[in-house]
C-alpha cells in the first residue's frame, strides 16, 4: 500500500520513488506546511454549544421523502427502547441534526465485512450484480481479485453488458497502479476520473496536490453501497492470519480493516458524493442511468452519510465524533489506522475517561507510517493518565477505523482520528444510530482487545528517553498527517 502522503518512511511492500519524486513530496509538504490552516477548535467548540442549546427534534426522511411526525415518533420510540430507556440516544440525535447537515434516513439494512476477504467479495458481488451503473471512488485502485476473478476482468464485463461502470481514482493513492489497467478500462468505455493530479499541467479542478481523495465508495444502481477503510489494494488479498503463511516464508503483511454495506434509501446521499466529486473534478459528462431510484425499505437501521471535505467551513466528520465524545454516558471505543490527534480529540477523550466513561482506543502495533505512530506514542501518557485503555494490535497492520458509543451510535467509514482527516482528506463516514449495528461492532471491537497487547501505564512511563524525544519531535509532523 502506497506510504501515507508525506510520511518520511516507506513500508517494504511499497515500490521505492525517483530522487525527484521525493523532493518534490518533500517540497510540497513544506509548503504545505508553511501554509497550513489549523483545526478550527473555536468555531467547532461554538457549533456543538449552539447543537446541545438549540436541539430540535431530528429530521427522518424514507424511501419517499420526509416522515410525517406520526411516523418519525414511532421511529424514535422504537429507538429509544433499544436504548434501554436512556436518554443518551435523543441526545446523540438532536444534536447531529444540527451538525451533520444531512437528514437521518430510516429503512436500510447493514452489513459489516471484515478485512479484504468479505469486503472484496461483497464488493465484487454488488458489481456483478448491478443492472444499470456501478460507481466506484477509492484512495487506492489495483487490479484486486476475488476468488480468481480480476476487477478488470469484471468491470469490463459489466461494460459488455451495458452497464455504466465510473471510477475515481486518487492520483496520489494509485501513483503505483500500473497504467495498462486503467488503459484497459477505458479502452472498454469504463469512465475515469484521476483526482488532483500531481502534475499541475493536468490538474482538472486547480492545483490541490496536498488535497487528497480519501474515501472507499461503492454504488451499484443507487440501491446497494459500501463504504470504511478497504481500499481496492493488493495488500488485502493475503488471506487470514491462519492461511497466509507458507511453509518456510514468513507470512505476508495481513491488513486489518472493516468495511459497511448499505442497501436502502439512504444510498442517495452516497450517490450524491459520488457525483459531486465527479463534477468538482470536471469528469466526462455521464448519461442519467436511474441514478437515484425509490429504493424501498431494507431494514430498521437509522443512517446519516457525512461527506467531508476540505473547504468545508466547518469539518462536519470530526464535530459530528466529537458532540458523540462529549455526549458520552457510557463508553467510547475507538479503532483508527493513524492515531494523530488533535488536542481537542486528546482533551475531550481525557475529559470524558474522568467523568467515569469507559474510553478504549484500538491501535496500530506497528504501520506502514512510522511517523505517524511516533506521534501517537507521544500521546499515550496523558490519555493512561486520565483513565484512556490503550490496546495495541499485534500480527497485523490496523487500518480500519471506526467507533461506537454508548452501544447506540456508530461510524464506519473512511475518517483517521488525524489531523489530515479534518483538513485535507475528502472523506466518507456512516453514522448508524441503533442497538444493533453498534453491537455487532462492539462484539468485534472487545474481541480484538482481548487479542491485542494492552499498553501499561507504568512500563510505557519507564520507556526509553530516546524513545520520548524521538516521539515528541515528531510532532513537528502531527498536522500533515
């Protein structure tokens, strides 16, 4: 997988770059960071007061458009009593209204897949089966397969048949990807989209290197959609733990990561991402195929998609996890792939471990990013002394990223708890508010724990001096990461 943008360590797998290249990614995270906007901690701190002070009843669209309040009173009844009669999750709920700026949408069924095997294979299924358009933007695209079939393989396939198949590709992510796989693409009529080139000659929509494409999307004719953290990478085609290795090597890197599927009404606001991106970065005009279908009810999960992005005015991802940080009754349980915190993410996690909640954060035992997990370690001492549970996996590379609290709300998507989430990144995140999604990840989440290494308080405050000025110094680093 290619390194994090501007990481100063390359992992082995990655295909080494040109003196040149890395002078330009050197100069360019210069400038980038000479001119960097800091995280506005004061207008998201005045966004969540004024959400907590002037919350209002939450608005719930379906499959044909707003509930009436008879029908959103039953929704909220029902969710409530999953909520074992608590009031955290009317909270959670009116406050996001006021944050997340898109409605929350009723009747979608949810899935959650785990690693690059079930994700592939729900990911190649949804493909397989799509009749009119398949949609796809993603970080890192490479000629993955399932059970022996090739992406290109299929997606030309589904060309043949007169499906509309459009890609978007992170110019940066896919630097690796050899050209004749998207050159076969295209010479079968799939529509490409390279965002923010590198080369400022062939950049569409301005000259934005340091902004990069972050999200995982997939949408099969506007009705089924998958999002979270794996990208179309040959990294997740290892297998298991337990089937990667081969008799005398020693195994490949096995990537941990969790991915959604989505099918149900709120496939739109997916859809919708999708085609803004498509148009900001001035694709080729694609024909009306049914893109946004009444999709009948699938399910009972409650969802809300976030877009971000970075002229967004207010980061709406991170304020949206931070009023679910502080809204906390009962606990926060967290796994990223980049723990680079901003001080208010560190603060709110410290502020909400004192007031008795049961904070636990899943992260990386060892990265494709050195220097993003040096600056993580920098900030494990605070967060043990405030009460924070640090678990470190082991025999794989975490890269999912997801959290749920309070066993009632719930994001999966493509969102780092970094700062490059918040000010570069486009990004995709799924907020799922009900007792059953954040338990099936939960019961994943305490089963990783228990298999990962806990981080001590007192052996990690007896580690070497070298080891904490090297941390430290790496901060320098923290706000383009």
């Amino acid at each position: 997988m290619p390194p994090r943008l501007f990481d100063g360590v390359m992992p082995q797998a990655a295909h080494s770059r040109s003196r040149s290249s890395r002078l330009l990614l050197t100069g360019l995270a210069l400038s980038a960071l000479a001119g960097c906007a800091p995280v506005p901690e004061a207008k998201v701190n005045q966004a969540i007061e004024q959400a907590a002070d002037g919350a209002e009843t939450p608005l719930l669209v379906g499959a044909r458009g707003p509930l009436s309040p008879e029908q959103s009173k039953a929704v909220l009844a029902r969710l409530q009593t999953e909520a074992r009669e608590s009031d955290v999750l009317a909270r959670h709920l009116a406050i996001e209204q006021a944050i997340a700026e898109t409605p929350l949408v009723v009747g979608n069924k949810t899935q959650l897949l785990r690693d690059g095997a079930q994700a592939f294979h729900a990911i190649f299924a949804a493909i397989r089966q799509a009749r009119k358009h398949v949609h796809l933007e993603y970080y890192i695209v490479e000629d993955v397969q399932n059970d022996g079939e090739h992406l290109s393989d299929l997606l030309t396939a589904k060309r043949r048949e007169g499906v509309q198949v459009a890609l978007i590709y992170d110019s940066y992510g896919s630097a690796r990807t050899p050209s004749q796989f998207f050159d076969r693409l295209k010479d079968a009529g799939v529509q490409l989209v390279s965002f923010n080139s590198l080369n400022p000659l062939e950049a569409r929509a301005g000259y934005a290197p340091n902004d990069r494409d972050h999200r995982k999307i997939l949408v099969a004719d506007g009705a089924v959609g998958i999002v979270g953290g794996v990208n179309l990478s040959t990294d997740y085609e290892s297998g298991s733990l337990a089937t990667s290795k081969k008799p005398g090597q020693p195994p490949p890197e096995y990537w941990r990561d969790t991915d959604l599927q989505i099918e149900g009404p709120v496939i739109a606001q997916l859809q919708t991402l999708f085609l803004e991106t498509w148009k900001q970065q001035k694709g080729p005009a694609l024909e009306d195929a049914d893109f946004f279908p009444t999709v009948s009810p699938k399910g009972n999960e409650v969802i809300r998609i976030i877009g971000s992005g970075p002229d967004d005015k207010l980061p709406r991802y991170y304020t949206t996890l931070l009023s679910a940080i502080r809204n906390a009754e009962q606990n926060v349980w967290i796994s990223t792939a980049y723990f680079v915190p901003t001080s208010q993410e560190v603060e709110d996690l410290e502020q909400a471990a004192r007031r008795g909640i049961d904070v636990r954060l899943l992260l990386p035992g060892k990265s494709d990013s050195s220097l993003s997990l040096a600056v993580g370690h920098s900030h494990y001492s605070e967060l043990l002394e405030a009460g924070v549970k640090i678990y470190e996996t082991k025999d794989a590379i975490l890269h999912s990223k997801s959290a749920t609290v309070d066993g009632v709300w719930t994001v999966i998507g493509s969102s780092n708890f970094d700062h490059r989430s918040v000010l570069f990144n486009d990004e995709v995140d799924a907020v799922v508010l009900g007792r059953a999604t954040a338990s099936e990840l939960q019961a994943i989440l305490d089963s990783e724990m228990r298999d990962a290494a806990p981080v001590d308080r007192e052996a990690w405050s007896h580690r070497p001096l070298g080891d904490r000025f090297e941390e430290r110094f790496s901060r320098i680093w923290q706000s383009l990461l």
